[in-house]
C-alpha cells in the first residue's frame, strides 16, 4: 500500500446538515455526501445513518486506500472529551458523546473538535495557513466561531473550551446574546449581528433605503451585501459598524496572541471588501506601534468546503491539537 | 558531576535596578546580587558590569556546578531577537540587543524574555503553576504585564510580542496610556492605574479621605492598600473599581484561552484580597457559564524573588517558549 493512499473522513455537522467527505493529504474529495441533521428523533439513530455513511463512503472508494481516521467538526464540540455539549443549534440537547457512540460502530481513530477550531487546523493543512505557526480563524456565520493556533498547536484551554472570542464583550449593556450574558462579539460581528444592526439603523433614520421594504425575518446577510454593493446606504453603514468593532476586537486579539493573520471565513465572509476594509481599518487604528501594518487578514481560501477539509485535516493534525 | 549540581543564572532587568542570582533546579539561591541598572552612560558599559557580576557569582560558588546557561527577563525583552526594544522605563533607547553583547564575553547559552513571559515560566517551574499546562500570569507593577502559557509552551506570537494583556482596549476614549493609545487595561489595572482612580474619584467626592492629603505625585499603591486596610471609603472603592475592569476582561482572556488559571504578581498582588476578592467576583459575574467556578484567580508564591527566578527558569525551559 502507497503511503500516498492515506485517506481521512470529514465529518462537519451543523444544526442543519451533516456533510461528509473522504479526502487525502491534498485535499482532493473523493467521496462526498450530506444529510439533514435534524431529520432524527433519538441521537442513536443520527449515529446509525452517520456510521452507515462512512461505510458507504468508503465502499465507493474501493481497495488500496489506508483510512487513517474519521474527523469530525461540530458546534460545541469538546475535543478531549469527544462530546458536543449544550449547543444551542443542535436537534438534542445536554451531552452528546458523539465519538463513543460513532466507535461503537467504527474502528478508526475518531478525532471531534469544536468546528472553528477544527476550520483553524483545516486552514493549517489545506489552506493559506501552511507554515504558519501562529494564525486565527474566525467563522462568520449564524454566530462567530474562532480557533487559535500559538506555536503550530491548537489552543484549547484547560477544559477544551478555548477559542470563544465570539463571546468577549463588546459592551456590557448591548444586545443581548444566546449565551445569556449581553453584548457579545457575536451579537455585532456575524450574518445575524449585522442584521441586527441594519435593523437598528432603519429604525434610527429616516433615509431611504432597499431594506426598509424588507421584514425584519425576511432580511439576510447576503441582501444586506448586495444592497451595499449597490451603493445602500444603511447597508454600507452596516458593514462599517461591524468592521468598526471586529477590528477593535482583533487589535485586542492581536495584543494577546501576537498571530501572523487572522483568517475570516464563514458566511459572512463571502461580502469579502465590504468586511475586510473596514475592519483591516478599525484593527489597524487600534494596534499597538510595535504590530501596525504587520497581521495580514485574509479571507480564507477553502470556501464552501472548510468544514469538510477541518474535520478531515483533524485527523492528520492529531499531534497538534494539544495533549490534555 | 552530579545531574543535581546543574545550576542557572536568573538576571531581572528593570528599569531602575538589575537583579542577579544563581539558582538550583528547586530555586534555591545559591549566590544573589543586584546594581542600579541607570547608573551607566553607555549600554556596552552596562553590559560589562553585567558580565562581571555573572563571572564573581559563579567563582563565589567554586567548583563542582554544570551551569547550563543565563536567563535575562526584560521589559520589552523580544525572545526571537533577544533583543529589548524601545522600553519606555530604560535608560538606552531603540533596540538594545543584550543577548548578542553579553554573548561576547560570557560563553554560556543566554535567553532573553519579556519580564512578564520569564514570570510566567518562573511559575510554571518553581511556582504554583508547576504541572499546569494553560494558564495566565500577569505582573501588577508600575503597568501591566502578562505570560499565557497554552498547552505548556508560551504564547509568545509571531514576532515575539504577544502578552500584551495590559493593552487591550478598556475604553477608547479613556485615560491616556504610554503607548500612545487611550483607555489601555494598563492605565486602569496596576499601581499607577489605582493611583489614577484613587484621583478621579478624590476629585468627584466630598467623602473624607485619609487619601486627599497627600499630594498626587506622593501617593502610592501601598498607601492605598493601608487606607483600605483601615476601611478608607475611597480607597476600597478604588479597589472594586481595580477588580471591575480587571474581571471583565480576565472574562474575556479565558473565552480566548480557557486557562486552568491567572497569577498575579508585582507589587499590586500586595494588597491581596482587597485585589482578589473584587476581581474574583467580576470576573464570574462575566464569564459564560461554560467557565464558571472553574477558574483559580492565585498569587503568585514566588513574591520578591519572581523576576529572577523566572529568568533563571528560562535556561531549564528554554524548550517550552516556542521555537520560530
């Protein structure tokens, strides 16, 4: 067997969709599949179909590749104790031992992570971060996901639980947060904190704009850039804002782990200019003499397929993730 | 030779005395001595006291000592570079490379840390961080540093700045701090941060204060640590008000890097539960509950001899800060 056969299975669940992919050490798919996350009553069920799915996938692949372990990215995901615990977006709720319950019906190596960590080491494998040593991934999407990789390795913290950079405070009377506290990152610097704040926008002015016509849960991230792309006023004060206090909070980011770049990815990061600009801004503004005009922020390159490569790129990235 | 004899030097540079001391591997002194470290013109000449003092330690021990190297903590102390650069507090401006001029007359392996990180590493091997593999140590002086340790090597970012915990953003409009920015954690949390407050709020009562007699250049931490020891209003709340913004954002740093837990040393941890208590509470008050009760707020049992043991602690873990 060719050492270059090694193959890994990425598994990102969401609070939606499950997807699946089995991919090897360059990142090429060669098997892809997804399912709906919530379509199960019992969590033992959800296993059942995730287990069978593994075993489709690698059947299709046929002989003559060594499966070096199955990966898996999910909210909430606890890496040292192979658990999803209390995410808010999940069909069941409490502790999910997911890996127990996938090694009772697969005999690889099974490696879950908290799914922006698990996107962090995909963007070391895959992604613009090979080489680098020290880098932050942030995910923009329904929340704000990060992982933090200081000397080639995965902070996770004592617990596991590192990483929650979605829940610094921005202001400890704002908007209030799923979390239970008020004013988290997350609740400005994500898909639903810009709505929100397109929202409080209409609601302070009296200028026109193409969202007002929009009800407010009808309103989406992706209108909200292409009403900014048009010139929208209110849509590119909204991005303005969101850059204002992600940049802000990244100078602080800065100051703490001193990273080479900080990758955006997600959602939220398909506006792309509209979020960079005033956030490299923002960030720039409030650095330190000694980091100005040296952390690069980048979109990251892996798109549509970062939760699938993370989950896969675990598995190689085993060593790095700490050892608790 | 016996493995037991192997001994380190540990030198503190500060901005007003140099601190010297040969210790064991438990951190027993075998020889201590210190200098003023602005009593000379030109750095070289610095250096050559410097080197003295090193060679006079190591006679006045005799033989029968494996010294494995120097350890030097600095402010502004870069670990890549082995440089101090622009510290505002030292006597030479600019880039001081200290390791390369002391390296010409003493053959020893030399490294050279933030004073900060060397504290964070002094606890890891002689302090109460021994077998902890995440946590925080933050120095309380005339400003505020800070070591993170994760996965038990240090923090220390792509450039060799990162722990600048005492540069995060409190308030952006807030008091003046020396790097040139505004509203640093610094300017609210350490000895110069409570004399501050100690000021602003003289400045807003009419409360007696065993405080408003003395003059702001005179007033002094510990002054104020007595006061409040004798139930001076004022100066209690000063405290509180030191514990407010340092819980919030030690909230922060543990969503970030989730630390078993946050040392404080300096001369701030003086004052003891007066810090601790109103800093224990805030930080609680604000952290998600995936972290309460969880983390230990501790100071540091190293007291006085923090600086160069932490610098000596350097050589033994010379492995454990990265390697770039």
């Amino acid at each position: 067997m060719k050492k270059n056969n090694k193959i890994a299975v990425g598994i990102d669940i969401g609070g939606t969709n499950t997807m699946l992919g089995i991919v090897d050490l360059s990142g090429s798919f060669l098997y892809e599949n997804s399912f709906m996350t919530a379509g199960f009553g019992h969590l033992d069920d959800y296993i059942d179909c995730l287990g069978k799915l593994v075993e489709e996938g690698i059947k299709a692949l046929g002989k003559g590749y060594e499966i070096e372990g199955i990966g898996i990215g999910a909210p909430n995901g606890n890496i040292y104790k192979g658990t999803v615990e209390f995410a808010p977006n999940m069909p069941w709720e409490g502790v999910l031992p997911i890996v127990k319950k996938l090694g009772k019906i697969r005999k690889e190596k099974i490696v879950l992570a908290n799914d922006a960590d698990a996107a962090a080491i995909g963007e070391m494998i895959y992604g613009g971060a090979k080489g680098m040593r020290d880098f932050v991934v942030t995910t923009l999407g329904t929340g704000l996901g990060s992982g933090f990789v200081a000397n080639g390795t995965l902070i996770t913290g004592h617990d596991g639980f590192a990483g929650e950079l979605g829940h610094v405070i921005v202001d400890p009377f704002g908007r209030v947060c799923g979390c239970g506290r008020n004013g988290c990152l997350e609740r400005y610097v994500s898909a639903n904190g810009l709505k929100s704040t397109v929202c409080e926008l209409l609601s302070e002015t009296k200028a026109k704009s193409a969202l007002s016509s929009v009800v407010n849960d009808g309103l989406t991230a992706p209108m909200i850039t292409e009403a900014a792309r048009k010139g929208d006023k209110i849509a590119l004060k909204a991005f303005e804002y969101t850059g204002e206090i992600f940049g802000r909070k990244l100078a602080d980011v800065v100051a703490i782990t001193g990273p080479e770049a900080i990758f955006i990815t997600g959602g939220l990061a398909g506006a792309g200019d509209l979020l960079l600009i005033p956030t490299i801004k923002h960030m720039e503004n409030n650095l330190m003499n000694v980091f100005k005009n040296k952390v690069k922020i980048l979109l990251s390159s892996l798109g549509g397929n970062a939760g699938v490569l993370g989950a896969a790129a675990l598995v190689w990235k085993n060593a790095q993730v700490g050892d608790h």
